[in-house]
C-alpha cells in the first residue's frame, strides 16, 4: 500500500460511523452483513449509510456482493492487512523481524 491509498483508509476510518461499520464488519467476518441490517444494528439512515459504505469501500476497506435485490458487505481483509502492513513497514529502526512477533498477533486465519 502507498502513501496516498493509507492517508485514504485513515480519512475514511477518521468519521465514526465508518470505524463503527468496519469494525462491525469485521466482527461478522465471512458471513458479512447487508446494508440494511447495518443501518439498523448502528441506528443509522439507510441514505446515510449507503454514503458511508461508498467511502469505505472506495477506501478499499470494504467490498460488497449482490444477492438478488440487496447487498451484503464485508471487510475486506486485504484491505486492512496492507493498512497494517504500511505501518508497520518501517518498524524496530529498520528491524521488521523485531516486530514479528506484533505481526503475528495480528494475523488471523480469516
């Protein structure tokens, strides 16, 4: 991930009912969740969340799947695993296998 598409990620996890949706999509995992059961379980506008789902997903932290007339999100691990990955790049005074062990807390097998 570059410079430009982190500064991305962070600008769209800055406002709260982005982080609050991306870190409900990441407690729901594989299974996703649709745009209306988000908006419901957050207490949000559909207008509204349909709005920020467009910004986390063009911030390359969420994607999406058509089923039938709705759309079910996710978090895109990719997306989120490069974010990480950017910051830490640079770790331990150039020393990435001093962070390894960080690093590995945060995997998961998602």
């Amino acid at each position: 991930m570059d410079k430009d598409h982190a500064l991305d990620a962070f600008a769209a996890l800055s406002q709260p009912t982005r982080l609050d949706v991306f870190r409900l999509l990441i407690k729901a995992g594989e299974v996703g969740m649709s745009a209306g059961d988000i908006s419901d379980t957050l207490g949000v506008r559909q207008n509204t969340m349909s709005a920020n789902l467009g910004i986390l997903s063009r911030a390359g932290l969420i994607r999406n799947k058509r089923e039938g007339r709705s759309i079910r999100y996710f978090a895109d691990m990719d997306g989120m695993r490069g974010l990480l990955a950017f910051l830490m790049e640079d770790c331990c005074g150039g020393s990435p296998e001093l962070c390894q062990p960080v690093i590995n807390e945060l995997a998961c097998d998602c």
